[in-house]
C-alpha cells in the first residue's frame, strides 16, 4: 500500500481548468488529499464510474451537461452511491457574516465562488466524517 492509497481522491469537474487546478493544488498541498479534473459533466461521469473517487466537486454551469445533470447521473446510479458530492458554483449565495457553508435541503453541503481553500477543506472534512456517521 502506498501513501496516496492513504489518501481521499477527490475527482474536481468544472469547465473553467485553470480554477480547478487552483482547487486541486490548494487540496493536494495538505498532504490529505490526490485530486485530478474533469471539465465536462460527461467525463466526470465516465471517471467516477471507473472508480477510487471517494469525493468529487461539481461545478454547476457547464457547457452541454449541467452539473445538476451529473449529480442526478451519480444519484441515480447505485455503483455511485458511496461517493460524497459537494457543489461549488458562483450561483450559490452566501448569506452575509456566513462563514461556514450549509447544507441543503437535500443535504448537499453547496459551496460558493470563489470558494476559500480554507472553507472548501473543512467542506470536505465534514462530508467525509458524515460518510463515516452513515
């Protein structure tokens, strides 16, 4: 076993690359964390159903598949199911004095643009450690 088999791999979809890149060396310098990106929902789904994702981000605007298409995609497929999403998009809205995120009704943990490297690993903490209350 190695050291990056110790590690949660976090799949990053979002078409804008060089944002994604920026989520993915913020992460990857933890030392917690192995990421790789996806910049369309479809190739997102194509990765995740190849397995070892344990978490991915979803941008929600995207060209041609929404991200709200590739979270029902990954909903709907059982072989997914163990896999945490947490949604980053300039469309959430941050309440003001709102530091930390929320969770949706739905109980998707939804992130805003730009999204602080900070906020954005307690995020994945959190949707981790509730994988493991589950």
């Amino acid at each position: 076993m190695s050291i990056s088999d110790l590690k949660t791999h976090i799949l990053i979809v979002d078409d804008d690359s060089d944002f994604g890149r920026l989520m993915q060396i913020n992460l990857e310098e933890t030392g917690e964390f192995t990421c790789e990106l996806a910049t369309s929902a479809e190739a997102a789904l194509k990765r995740l159903r190849e397995g070892g994702v344990d978490l991915v981000t979803i941008d929600v605007m995207m060209p041609e598949h929404s991200g709200g298409w590739l979270f029902n995609e990954i909903r709907a497929d059982q072989a997914l199911a163990e896999v945490r999403v947490i949604v980053i998009s300039a469309l959430v809205e941050k309440s003001p004095g709102q530091v930390l995120p929320k969770r949706d009704p739905m109980g998707v943990i939804s992130l805003w643009k730009p999204v602080d490297p900070d906020v954005l690993i307690g995020a994945i903490k959190a949707e981790l450690q509730s994988l493991k209350s589950s």
